[in-house]
C-alpha cells in the first residue's frame, strides 16, 4: 500500500511508521520466518507446560487465584497498536500458568479428563483449516468423516437405518431432541407456532441433568411442564412413578370443538428423557421399562447418554444400556468417557430424514440444489446452527488410532479403578461410601473426620458434617493437590460429599490410594 505525506513532520513520521507497521504484519504469510518461529514458540510452550508437566503427578493441579488478583496476573489491557509476538508468547505463558490441568492425575473434578494424544492432533488439524460444517462445498472431508462416524455409531446403538449430527455438547443435543420431537408429534407448530395448541409435558428422573429445564424454557413448553420422576435410592427411575405422572397429565388434557375451530386445553405428554449415568450419582435408568411406557402412551423417548454412554464400546458394561435401540433418540458426548478433546457431542435419531424436516430452512445462499455436485452432502439443514465448528475430526482420529479394543480398553479401566475405589472407601476408617456400588465411574463419599467418628448421628451431626467436604476442597485447590467436586442431594436428604469422576485412562489403583490418603491429610484435623 503507497502512503503520500504532503508535510513530513514528526508526526507524519509516526504515522508512516505505524502504517508500515500494521501493513507489514497483515502481508506477513505463514512462509515468513518470525510468524513461523512464534508458532513453533507456542506450539513448544504447550507440549512442554500443558502435556508434559501438566500430565506429571507432582505437577499441582492449579496454581490457584482469586478472581481480582487473577486479573492483575493476566495482563489484560489491549492497546490501540498491537503488541510483540515476545508479549504474545509471555501472555499464552501466563494463560498456561494459572489454568487448570485438566489433563492431570490429580483432576477428579468433571465428567472429563486426561489429554489424548490423537485427539489433540484432530484438534489441531481442524483449526490450522478453519472451516465451517455446513456444505460439501467449503468442507468436503469433514461432511465424509461426520457421515462415517454417524453411521458407525447408529449401527453400535441399534439404529439401522438411522442418522445424527454433531453438535455444541451434550446440552445442545437434549434440546435438539425435544425440539425433534416436537416436530415429530406436531409438525405444524414448525410454521404455525404453539398458539391454540396442547401443552405438551416432558417427563426426566429427578437425577437427569438439568439440560431439559432449559429446554423447556428456551423452546417454550415452559418449565412447570418439565416433570420430575422419582428415583430409588440408587439415583435410577421409577418407572411405575413415570406411568402414574403419566396418567396425571391425561387427566388435565381436554379438547373443546365449537362451530368454528378446535382447541386444547389442558396437558399432553409427549417426550420421556431416560438417562444413562447420571450427573451424580453415575445412575442407569431401566430403558427396556421406559421404551414399554413409551410405545404404550405414543410417547417420544430419548436417553441421555451424555455420560454413561461409553459404555456402549464395552462388551463388558454395555449391558448398562439394554434397550438403547428402542429409543427414538439419544445424545452422546464423546470428549466424556471415550476420551476426545471437548467438546465432541453428537444427537442419533432413529428416523432418517427427520432432523432436515424439523430444521430446514430454506437457505439459498448456502443450499442451492442445482450445484454441480451431489447436495445431499451439504448437511447444514440437519441442525439449527448455521456456523459449526468441526468436532468430528478429533473423535475419528481418536478412534483410528486406538481402535475399537483400545477405546474398549480405555472404558473397562475406567470402571476398574472406580470398582477398586469404592471397595477402598468401604475398608479405610473416616470413610463412608454414600451407595454400596455404583453402575458408573462417579464414586460418591463422605470423609468423617476424627472429631466426628463414634458419635451418634443426630441431625446436627450430618449438619457438621456436610461443612467438612468444602472445607478440604478449599485447602486442595490452594495447595492445588487434588481437585474433586462436593455436592448435596436436597431432595434425598444427603449432605454435601464428594463426587470422583474415574475417567483418566493413565489412572492407576495407585492413584485411588493416594487420593484418599490426601483427602485424609488435609482433613485429619477437623
């Protein structure tokens, strides 16, 4: 770009020099030497810092912050000139430093963790590409690799002629299935709206994850039409429960014709959400019961695999999900148990067809259908986003490069270290396992520290004892030790304990032991 300066003071000098400057740094191509060097510099910093040692077991999980001394660390004013790569770098340094590490031995804390390797490289390769997935046209292997994958994965859940798409996580794809079968049930309220029309309800155990309640509130059906199922005492629903709130809404639905239209009035229940592994307590609802309820009341079924739903890959726990294949949906999350860097979520329908008639919109800047090539590859119309990140990459690339039985493998380990955990919990004093046995890798215990054990259990003495999990969770996040979760269950009366998601495949039955002789340190003297 040619600059004409008339009067070349000292400030036409700066401003040449700034225009320089911007102009240099906006022709610069990924050939340029300093632009290379500050990726190799970044790429470095992130193996070394992030992979290597935020992989070791003597590495803390965090070195944590307080929010406002966080912000004074993080150097955050952005100027009106652009800083130095030499900045840039230090800044990428500094994010690394005060992070979690989500990839460490010591991070129990979600439903996620550990860092793979192939993954990671899937990751990578998309974003050096930056694409969107939503025609053939701008990404032609990805839509390949996003149809691959849904159709191995129908075949594993029972869906043989079935179909899916990837999507913004396990959230996303809940409400997805409410809005499928919204569509499926009435498909007129697509053009007409849900004026003059039943309220509909959904029905999900009072452990599912709460992804429903906002579907009710973001797709309209309102929260008051989210109903809760009960759950028995390993956190599982009742499925008499389900058919008894069932009946209830029939009772409340009544249609009223006069002369000149018909309507509605009252409740109609039209979408059951099963769950495999819930949140907390890690439970399977009894789908083969569910899908009977459902198919009896003309009822949409979806499960929620989000969690539990690895255990499809194993031979040994798939018998978890029994009945999967009756289901007319179901959400995975593969960034959870399988392993994939997040995010990684994908919705399956049984129904081919369905997810482009409920979603279609008629784009014609994106959806011509007189392209040279077959449009049936352009599978933006499959969902409601328009702009969508290629997740896929990262799961096809995990999957090739462990295979069936390596991902298999990754799974039974999982279940191994949780089984051999509870069975630590129940034999080391100051230790009380809130369920004999879990069906998933959520392991949930109280720590009763000394001044608490041969006491009467009195209701003061749960009331102290639930202050005891937030208080160790304090001190090992600021010694950045271990980091587990603590949570109550108001409903069922259990206060605060704490929740250990086993899911890291480096982890070890070591690693089981060291996490209750920690928790035992740092609480001993409560």
């Amino acid at each position: 770009m040619s600059i004409f300066i008339k009067r070349k003071g000292k400030k036409d000098l700066r401003l040449l020099q700034n225009h320089v400057h911007h102009d240099s740094v906006l022709d610069k191509t990924y050939e340029d030497p300093e632009t290379l060097k500050f990726l190799q510099d970044v790429h470095n910093l992130m193996v070394e810092e992030a992979l290597v040692k935020g992989t070791k077991r003597e590495t803390p999980v965090i070195e944590f912050q307080h929010p406002e001394e966080l912000k004074k660390l993080l150097n955050l004013p952005i100027g009106k000139e652009g800083t130095s790569n030499a900045d840039i770098l230090e800044d990428c340094k500094r994010i690394l430093k005060y992070s979690v590490k989500t990839g460490s031995l010591q991070f129990y804390n979600q439903l996620y963790s550990g860092v793979e390797p192939y993954s990671l490289a899937g990751s990578w390769v998309t974003d050096s590409l930056n694409t969107n997935l939503h025609t053939f046209e701008v990404a032609p292997v990805f839509v390949i690799l996003e149809q691959y994958m849904v159709q191995k994965i129908c075949k594993l859940i029972g869906f043989e002629n079935g179909d899916g798409v990837f999507g913004a996580g396990g959230s996303f794809c809940n409400l997805m299935a409410t809005h499928l079968a919204r569509y499926h049930r009435f498909p007129d309220m697509k053009t007409k709206g849900m004026y003059d029309q039943p309220k509909l309800d959904l029905y999900a155990s009072d452990q599912a994850h709460y992804s429903l309640l906002k579907a009710g509130g973001y797709l309209g059906f309102g929260t008051e039409h989210i109903i809760n199922v009960k759950t028995d005492d390993k956190g599982c629903m009742i499925v008499s429960d389900l058919e008894a709130k069932i009946e209830d809404s029939k009772k409340k639905a009544k249609c009223n014709t006069d002369l000149l239209f018909t309507y509605f009035q009252g409740n109609v229940p039209f979408f059951v959400m099963g769950t495999c592994g819930s949140t907390v307590l890690g439970a399977y609802d009894d789908l083969n019961a569910v899908a009977d309820v459902c198919k009896k009341n003309n009822i949409w079924f979806h499960v929620d695999g989000a969690w539990g739903g690895g255990a499809l890959l194993s031979s040994k726990h798939r018998h978890l999900m029994k009945g999967v294949e009756r289901a007319d949906s179901v959400a995975l999350n593969f960034h959870k148990m399988v392993g994939a860097q997040i995010q990684c979520s994908a919705i399956f329908v049984k129904v081919k067809g369905l997810l482009e008639k409920t979603n279609r919109a008629y784009a014609e800047y994106l959806f011509q259908p007189d392209k040279f090539y077959d449009t049936s590859y352009d599978i933006g119309d499959k969902t409601v986003q328009c702009g969508r990140k290629v997740d896929v990459t990262k799961l096809w690339l995990l999957w090739k490069g462990k295979g069936d039985k390596g991902l298999e493998e990754r799974v039974d380990n999982a279940f191994d270290n949780a089984q051999y955990l509870t069975k630590k919990i129940n034999e080391t004093e100051g230790f009380r396992s809130v369920l004999p046995e879990y069906q998933c890798t959520n392991i949930c215990f109280w720590y009763i520290p000394p001044s608490l054990r041969g006491q009467k259990e009195t209701p003061e003495w749960w009331e102290k004892l639930g202050k005891i999990s937030p208080i160790i969770k304090e001190r090992m996040i600021k010694e950045g030790s271990l980091m587990i979760g603590f949570v109550p269950i108001k409903m069922k009366g259990l206060v605060n304990f704490f929740r250990i998601i086993v899911i890291n495949p480096a982890c070890e039955h070591s690693d089981m032991d060291r996490i209750l002789s920690e928790i035992d340190r740092l609480g001993s003297d409560l």
